[in-house]
C-alpha cells in the first residue's frame, strides 16, 4: 500500500511539474520577440528557441545591425525518482529558420549530454533516459547549437541552458550525532531547558514541505516535552527526585511535511541524568550507640565509629561531625575518616575504671554546603548519644610521654646527665616499675640508664661527625608482672668546634711556564665537618714559613674563598716543576679551630694561547729528534744483539776453545757466496770494517806486533774475502756471523735515521 502511494504521490509531482512547466514557458516566451510569434505560443510548452540577427537599412544606404539573441533558453525541470516506462521529455529546441524539411540538425552537449539526456536531432526534443536524483546533483548545465545537416555549419550561435531536477520528497530527517546525553538538576522547575536536538533533510528546503520538520515526543513522558519548531526538550513535571530515579531514556521523533500525513520521519535517543542538588539533610541510623573501652589504653586509641547518611552525592553528601555537649569531651576527641566518611571516636586521655566507669558525648552531623533554595527543607543536621564504658584491666607500666627527645653535647665525658624518662602502675597496686634499655637498640651500648629512676647517661664520649643522632628504646616492666610498656627516646648530640677547616678539593693547580705576573691561578675553598650551617666562615693565610715568598701571593675575599697570584715570571720545569704552598685556614668557631693545608702547584709547558700541552719531565731528558717509540726500538735491537753475543761467548766456553783461534778445519768451509756484489763506500759507510779488523783497537787495546798468527792452511786463490775470513776468525764468529751483524747494525741505523 505504501509502495502504490508513493507512485500515485510521483505521477501527482509529475503533472504539477509538467503544468509549472508550461506556465513558466509559456510567461517566459510572453517577453520574447520573434518574426513568429504567434506560432511560438502553439509550441510545447518546454522549448527553446532560436532567432535569427534582423537587418534593417538607414540613412544613406548604411545597414543597421540590431542584436538579438540567437537563443533564447529557459530553466527546464525534471522530477527526480521519476520511474515511468517512457523517457521523460525535458523540452525541446526550435530553430527560427528551421522549416520542417529536416535541414536543420540539433546538437547538444554539456553535462550529461549523451548518457543521461539525449536529443533528436531532428526535431529537437530532450528526454532524460536516466532516473535523477537532486540530492546527488540538483541542475545540468547543457549547450544547445542547431548545425546544417548537409555541411555541418553552425546556423546558430551556441547557447547555455539548465535543467533543474525538482525535488520529491525522498529522504527521511536524520539525526546526526545521535544518540544524545544530558543533564539536569533534580527537582528543577516545569519548563526548564535540558538541551536542543536537531534533524537535518536532504530534501530541497526551498521548494514545498519536503524538508520542513517538526519534533515530537515517543517515549519519555510525562517527564519531558519537546518544542515542535526548535527540538528543545523541557521538563515537564516537578520535583522529581534524584535519590528516586536518576536516568530517562527519552526518544524524539523529526517529521518532515509539516509534520503532515504522508511526511517521513526519523528519530533519536536522548539520555537524561538527574543531577544530585543538596534536598536531603544527614540521618543518624541510630539515636544512641553504646561503645566500651578498656582503661590499659593509651591517648590516640579508636574507641568506635558511627555515619550518619546522606543520599545526596559529592559535596552534597559530605557531613561534619562534632562532640556538642558531654562528660566526656575532654576525655575523648572527634575525627573523620576520609575514605569512609565515619565519624572516630578517640581517647584523647587514660581513663581508669577505678575514677570513672562511663562517659556520654552528644554527637551531631550536619551538611557543610547548603543550597540556599532548598533552606526551607532544613535543618540540614542530625543528633546522636554515645555512651562510652571504661573496662577494667591489668595494665602495665604507661610512660607520661609518648616518646623521649633528649640533646647531649659531643665529646662530653661518660657518665654524663642525657635525660629521664618516667613510667607509671595505673593499677590501684601502684607496683614499682624498673627500666631497662634493650641491647638490640643500643648496639655499640653508648649508653646506660638506671633501672630505679629512668636516668639515661653516656657510657663513652660522643662524636657528632660519626653519629648525629641516637635512637633508643627503654623499657619499662610492672614488679612482679611480664608487662612491658617500650618508649622510643631520640638523643640528639650536639656539635662542638672540634674539627679544623680543610681544602674543599685537593686537585693540583696547572700553571703555564710563561704565566705573566699578578696572575690569578686559582680560588680555594673550605669545608668544615662541625655543623655551622650558614654561620660558617673561614678565612685564610700563607704559613709563616712563606709569608714573603717570591712566588705567589694569597689574597682573602672575605667570603670564606681566598685567591691565589702569580708574583713573578720565568718558571721553567727543568728548574722546579712543583712548588707546594702553605695555607693556613681559619673558622669562626668557638673555640676558633685552624690547620694548614698544602696547595700544589704544577709548572706546564704551554702554547701561545696558554693552552697546556705537557705537564711531565720526561720531553727534556728525549734525544732531540728521536721520539720514545724509536728509541725503546733502539734499546730493544741492542739488547738482542747482546744477548746473542753473550750466547755466543757462552757456547765457546762450553767447548773450551778460545776466543782467538784458527779452526782445524778447512777453511774452504768457512768461505760463502754472497749474493751482493761489492758495496764499496755504500759497506764502508754504513759500518768500519776497520773495527772487524782491530776489534782490540776499537777499545783501546792494541796487540802485540810481534805476535803474528800462524796459518793452518794455505791459501788459496781464486776463494773470495781471505781477509775478511781471517778477520771474522780472529774475531771469534764466521763470516757469515759478520754479515749478520753487519746487516743488522745497517737496519739500527737506517731506523735512527727514519725516527
């Protein structure tokens, strides 16, 4: 059934929009002016025409062109959702100078030209093949131009027109941020605003009642309403109450029409929360509470709790307690909770069951934050008796005070006065009590307490730097019971000025060579280990020893730094690399403490910027141009080769041979090839030979001339280097040895040469 009204509700739209049509065309075409006017007003009612430009002739022969235009275009309308078995005829085009013989060809272009509209193009009608949607796009921008057939030549200038695509009704109100939240204060007034929704239509607001909404109301009364025209939603009942019902779920309807048969709808939930205002005043469950308490109890203990209830929420809920009338408000005290908002009841002082067994407080509770709107509701508090009973006990000993805090100077010697600490039988026995101090608090036994009277004295003088502070037990323990009562007692030793000043930092102080004098090289500090806190003061001063030295200079600033000057140039670390300067640093203690502390100075070589390059010795004692790795090389290679010469001494004394002989053997086997040829003054250069031939010579022995070796063998000839072998066995080593040596000393020397 609807389905069959919704095509009735179209075919009515189409015949409304097919008569609009023909009223606009025919009251647009009342205005026009054409060579056929007449016939024009016969022509279907969507149309457009075309003129042609008319000449008239004036003075003197001249032509006279009156413009007009060639098209003369009209907005068309289509019906959207139009869904009929046939095209929907747009309108139609018509040419001035189209005659009827088919002459005349109908183009048209633009937007949707040839898909969604399409032309004949001899008689220049415009069916829409598509089904439209306004709300997709609302109008088409098309071109119309009428061309010869035959040539294609344009008979028309071109022209724009539009086709607007009336709107139906088809798209339901929405309600886009849905589902809604909102609050109202409980108990409100009928009528006040809780929050506005809003529908948006797709439908074209502009034309007829598709997109104009109307509210109402589907669920959430008769707590609610809502304004038709503006979406409001209002209260609409008094008093309702918070601590009854919180939420309302309430669902707003949109209907587009006017609100009218036939409109479509949408709808949207709105959540409602009550919030809490202070309507309720505190309640007391009960109007008396019974409590007990035992008299062994010590000042601080609970003695019970009561809440008096409050439905409201937050700080309309909250409640202050207080102890109003009483025999026992000045034996007990009053506090709240702040997780459970209880009201806890305290024993402010002992009580004794054999002075009083019971005590009444009168307890009210009452909202701290009233709204003056509900003040007639009042009064916002509450009263409540509390009977409080004392029980009997075996009590032990109770000290007077919850702890000790005693002060003793340090260095005080033993056996000197801490403090007293005081216990008591709150029995009607009244038992002594005895003291005691347990070892495991008192470890290192500083000090001793008198088991009769509670006097606590030192055992041992006291230092404050080692220990600030000394936290004790003492017990104390009923004659004739195991009760023990325990009380902390805090010492406290107090300082003494028994500590001299020292250098806050001991690091050396740098100094370049070629410092220039009056120089600050460095400011120095104090620190003190007594315990001056911002009284402190040190002041300083060479030693007496160096009060007029003619190095550096010591100036006090006053603020407990002193600064150290250069007094002289010229330093020089092969002459002195350190210098150690005397300082003597004074407090303002009572007594007045002093020490000297010594302040290194270290000589450094600098460039000429100041910037310390080296503080060691070791540069100067170098070789020039040998670095340290090539001489540790150096010293290395000699090494070596005095091992090996030590090793090959010591194979000779084991054999037993001497170091000068002539082997039995041929000699022929002692001669080698040698690759190289003569090196000339390149051997000669690198090593004397003459050393290989007087190697007693080279140390200042020379042999006997009278004495001359005698040969095993002859010589032959043709056997290279005879002198040199000869040479080599005077030497005590082979030839080959001697090359050995000879190639080693070239390489020494050619890496000394490199360093």
């Amino acid at each position: 059934m609807r389905r069959e009204g919704l095509g009735l509700l179209r075919a009515f739209l189409v015949l409304v929009g097919v008569s609009a049509l023909c009223s606009v065309a025919l009251g647009t075409r009342k205005g026009n002016t054409s060579l056929d006017q007449r016939s024009h007003r016969h022509r279907h009612p969507g149309h457009v025409s075309l003129h042609r430009h008319r000449q008239r002739t004036g003075k003197e022969g001249q032509v006279l062109h009156r413009s007009k235009r060639g098209w003369v275009w009209n907005q068309f309308f289509v019906i959207e959702e139009y869904t009929g078995p046939d095209p929907v005829l747009v309108g139609r085009l018509h040419s001035d100078v189209d005659s009827g013989d088919g002459n005349i060809k109908y183009i048209l272009s633009g937007e949707g030209a040839g898909t969604i509209f399409v032309i004949d193009d001899k008689t220049g009608n415009i069916h829409a093949t598509k089904t439209l949607d306004r709300e997709e796009q609302a109008q088409y921008t098309l071109t119309a131009q009428a061309v010869a057939r035959d040539t294609n030549k344009p008979l028309e200038p071109p022209s724009e027109f539009i086709v607007k695509v009336q709107d139906i009704n088809d798209n339901p109100p929405e309600f886009l941020h849905g589902p809604y939240y909102a609050s109202v204060p409980e108990m409100s007034n009928v009528g006040t605003s809780v929050m506005q929704v809003t529908a948006t239509d797709a439908d074209d607001p502009t034309y007829g009642n598709s997109a104009r909404l109307v509210y109402s109301i589907l669920q959430g009364q008769p707590y609610f309403s809502v304004e038709p025209q503006t979406g409001i939603i209002r209260t609409a009942l008094p008093s309702m109450d918070r601590e009854a019902r919180q939420e309302y779920d309430v669902v707003i309807q949109a209907k587009d029409m006017g609100g009218h048969m036939g409109g479509l709808s949408g709808t949207t939930e709105v959540k409602i929360t009550l919030t809490d205002v202070n309507d309720n005043p505190p309640k007391f469950p009960q109007s008396v509470y019974p409590m007990s308490i035992s008299e062994d109890k010590v000042p601080g203990e609970e003695v019970g709790r009561l809440k008096a209830k409050d439905p409201d929420l937050g700080d309309n809920g909250l409640v202050k307690y207080n102890i109003i009338d009483g025999d026992g408000m000045g034996i007990f005290e009053l506090s709240t909770d702040s997780e459970t908002r209880e009201a806890v009841i305290k024993l402010k002082k002992t009580v004794d069951y054999e002075t009083k067994r019971l005590y009444t407080l009168k307890v009210e509770g009452s909202n701290p934050h009233v709204d003056p709107q509900f003040l007639a509701w009042g009064p916002y508090k509450d009263e409540a008796t509390i009977k409080i009973s004392v029980e009997d006990a075996d009590e032990p000993p109770v000290f007077i005070a919850h702890s000790y805090t005693f002060e003793v100077e340090e260095n005080a010697p033993e056996g000197t006065l801490v403090g007293r600490v005081h216990a008591k039988d709150t029995d009607v026995a009244n038992n002594p009590v005895s003291y005691r101090i347990p070892q495991y608090t008192d470890v290192e036994q500083f000090f001793s307490i008198n088991p009769e009277d509670g006097m606590i004295t030192t055992t041992r003088p006291l230092d404050r730097e080692t220990q600030a502070w000394h936290n004790i037990s003492v017990s104390a323990k009923e004659t004739g019971t195991h009760q023990i009562t325990k009380v902390r007692v805090n010492i406290k030793v107090k300082d003494v000025n028994d500590n001299a000043p020292e250098f806050a930092t001991n690091n050396e102080v740098l100094m370049c060579e070629t410092i220039a004098p009056g120089k600050l090289i460095e400011t120095v500090s104090a620190v003190d280990k007594d315990e001056m806190a911002n009284r402190q003061h040190f002041t300083f001063s060479l030693a007496p020893e160096v009060a007029h030295n003619h190095n550096f200079s010591l100036k006090d600033n006053r603020d407990s730094t002193a600064s150290i000057y250069v007094l002289r140039k010229g330093f020089s670390r092969l002459t002195q690399d350190v210098y150690f300067l005397p300082v003597e640093i004074n407090d303002n203690g009572f007594p007045a403490m002093s020490s000297t502390n010594t302040l290194t100075i270290r000589v450094c070589s600098c460039d000429s910027k100041d910037t310390i390059l080296s503080c060691n010795v070791e540069p100067y004692v170098l070789p020039a141009g040998l670095s340290t790795g090539a001489l540790i090389a150096i010293l290395a290679c000699i090494v070596i080769l005095l091992a090996i010469v030590v090793l090959f001494v010591a194979l000779r004394r084991q054999k037993k041979e001497p170091l000068i002989v002539f082997e039995e053997e041929d000699i022929r086997e002692n001669i080698i090839t040698y690759d190289d040829e003569g090196g000339g003054e390149e051997d000669t250069e690198a090593f004397d030979i003459a050393t290989l031939q007087n190697p007693d010579g080279a140390n200042g022995f020379l042999p006997r001339k009278d004495i001359k070796p005698e040969l095993q063998y002859p010589i032959r000839p043709g056997i290279g280097r005879p002198a040199a072998n000869k040479i080599s066995r005077y030497c005590g080593f082979k030839w080959r040895d001697r090359l050995w040596v000879v190639d080693t000393l070239k390489m020494l020397t050619a890496s000394s040469a490199s360093s």
